[in-house]
C-alpha cells in the first residue's frame, strides 16, 4: 500500500525523487495493514483497515520512533475504541490507559500515572458518568481519596486516606 495522500510532506526523503517503472493505483473500499512515515522514514503510525473502516491493532509512535500509544478498534465497523488503549510518556513510562468493554453496557476504566511511572488515578465511567470507585493516589502512589458513586453515576460518599489509612469519610458531595 502507497502513502495515503502522496503528499511530499509524508514521504520519506528517500522516497520523494523516486521514479516507478509501472503506474501507481487507487484502490476504492481499501483494506490491509496502513503505515505512516515521517520526513526522515520513521515510522509514526500503524493501521488496519477493512473496506476503509479502522479496525483492529492501531498503534503511533512519537517522531523519534519510540510508542505513543496503542489500542484496538472494533471489527464491526463502527471505528468504535475496543480494549485496552495504552497511551506513554516520552520516556517510555505509561501516561494513561483506558480499557473499554467490549459490548454494552460500554463501561471504561481509566488509569493515570506520573512521568516517573507511580500511579496518578483511576476512575470508572459508564456511558461517561463516574461509576463505581474513583481513586486519587499521592506523588509516591499510595492512595489519598477515594470517591464512591452508584450504578447512575449519583455521588454516594468520599474517603480521604493518610498513608494508606482511612482519616476521614464524607457522604456529601
């Protein structure tokens, strides 16, 4: 498969004198594995498509080639997040995950963490309202406040924690 738009700003440099001995063809409903290069011929971007919908695998890099990010996208062709989704700082550490239910009710659980790797937060949604335990978590990882919330996403209490003990609960919101 050949560059997606033949635009000279996506081709590697080795690549943009290059001469073809046969006629480069446009497919219609596309599908197949999908890469992206930057100027220099890093790769930036892998994808899979089925008659032009995203699905499956996807991964990006930042522009030096290390990981970006990774995820999964449904194979029903809805393009719709499916998985677990990684997303990494520069160096490498885990910046944040979301990890998508398959099938309704499409719960997500989402997890952060600090440029050193230590945990941040965690929450999880359903249909984008907090359900559940959403937990906050202090520059070294241990927990600092946790908050509860019902099945429709209604506050029900807050707890606050010094070195991972429970000090205070709050039930208002």
């Amino acid at each position: 498969m050949v560059q997606r738009y033949y635009i000279h700003k996506y081709l590697p440099d080795w690549l943009i004198d290059k001469t073809f001995d046969y006629e480069v063809d446009l497919y219609e409903n596309y599908s197949g594995e999908w890469k992206v290069w930057n100027k220099k011929g890093i790769l930036i971007s892998k994808q899979n498509y089925i008659n032009e919908m995203q699905v499956g695998k996807y991964i990006k890099y930042f522009s030096k080639g290390q990981k970006q990010l990774e995820g999964e996208f449904s194979m029903d062709g809805s393009e719709r997040s499916v998985g677990k989704w990684i997303f990494y700082h520069i160096n490498g550490n885990k910046r944040y995950s979301k990890t998508y239910s398959k099938k309704p009710p499409f719960y997500i659980n989402k997890k952060r963490w600090r440029n050193n790797g230590i945990i941040k937060s965690e929450q999880n949604l359903l249909n984008e309202k907090p359900v559940g335990v959403q937990s906050l978590f202090d520059k070294d990882g241990n927990i600092h406040k946790k908050k509860y919330f019902d099945k429709k996403g209604i506050f029900q209490k807050r707890e606050y924690f010094k070195n991972n003990k429970l000090i205070k609960t709050d039930r208002q919101e």
